[in-house]
C-alpha cells in the first residue's frame, strides 16, 4: 500500500495524557473538545485514513479528527496528501502529531521500510494544513514536505516537515517567517530504523 514518490505513512502511539501535558506546557491547552478523547494507537496511518490534529481554537488549541487528503482540483485524481513549494501565508494552519513516520525505497514492491523516530522525543508534530473538506467525506489534512535532511536524504528524495518543539506556536500562529519553519531538522535529529 502506498504511492510512489511521496511521503505516505506514519504512525502514532501518544496518549492524550502526554498531548494535554506538552500542550499545556507550551502555553496551548487543548480546549476542546471538554472530555478526554479514546484514542486508538496506530503503526500505520495511511492516505485517506483518520487521524488527530491540532488547530487554534480561542485561547489554546482544538484537538480534530481529520482525514488525510484534500479534495483534488481533478475528480479523478488521487487526494492531495502531501503540499511544497508555495506560501502557506494564507492557509489554515495545524499539527499533526506523530509518534514515527515510515519512508520506502526501492524500485520494486516489496520495498525497503525504514522507520523515522525524533531523537530524544517520544513524540512529535509536522506542519500541517487543514482544510473544511466536503459534508460527505469532512475536515482534512495534508502533509508539508521540503527536501530531505541529512538523516533521510540517505532513503528518499523528500520528507514530511518535523516542527521544533519551541516552533510548534510560532506555526499556528504566523509568528515566525515560513523559511525558518519550515526545513529538514539538523543531522542527527532523527534515528532510523530498517523496519523490511
């Protein structure tokens, strides 16, 4: 399962205990919904799938269920999973959180599966957008990718964007300038894995 030449999978194991508490202590509690959600573990998220994401919502943030895709301009086209290259100024802005994500490589299935994790975090967020989507299918996301940094560079041409911890405001919020968010973290940030 997956499309080739993007960023396709990616999987999340965090309580919303540790959401709540990371949250809160950057200064964006979640407000909604009021109770504590039932959230399921997942190894694998994939296209098209539901997943939890973050957006701002009166004084701290929303905690949403969104599926992964926008809509394509082409009936016939396949859902917009991952978005590059472009000003984002304009955008409703939001975080997916992660636990891990998965890149492949190889010409022929089955492929290589390697297994992202961020150093030192048991968790982490991309830089997403949201979208209302359509009553039928509902609210969405997709994925920002940049080119890869120097720990997936090494397995595929192209990364989902992991926000800094201290950035995950600066996001939501337009307080910082896009080209200081939105690149590949350091050399060493993140460990990999050879999961097949």
């Amino acid at each position: 399962m997956g499309l080739a030449g993007v960023c396709n999978d990616f999987g999340n194991h965090v309580a919303y205990a540790e959401y709540a508490e990371a949250l809160r202590h950057l200064g964006m509690p979640i407000v909604a919904p009021i109770a504590a959600p039932n959230l399921e573990p997942k190894e694998d998220i994939w296209p098209s799938e539901v997943a939890t994401g973050f957006r701002r919502h009166e004084e701290g943030v929303e905690l949403a269920w969104l599926r992964w895709g926008f809509e394509p301009s082409n009936p016939k086209g396949r859902p917009v999973i991952n978005s590059e290259g472009r000003s984002f100024a304009a955008s409703r802005r939001c975080l997916v959180p992660a636990s891990h994500f998965f890149e492949f490589k190889g010409a022929k299935a089955p492929k290589s599966k390697f297994k992202f994790t961020l150093r030192n975090e048991a968790w982490f967020c991309f830089a997403g957008l949201w979208s209302p989507g359509t009553p039928e299918k509902g609210e969405a996301f997709t994925l920002l990718t940049t080119a890869p940094g120097p720990d997936v560079a090494p397995i595929h041409s192209r990364q989902m964007i992991v926000l800094k911890r201290e950035d995950w405001e600066s996001w939501l919020d337009f307080s910082k300038p896009e080209q200081e968010l939105l690149q590949a973290l350091p050399c060493g940030s993140l460990a990999v894995e050879q999961v097949r």
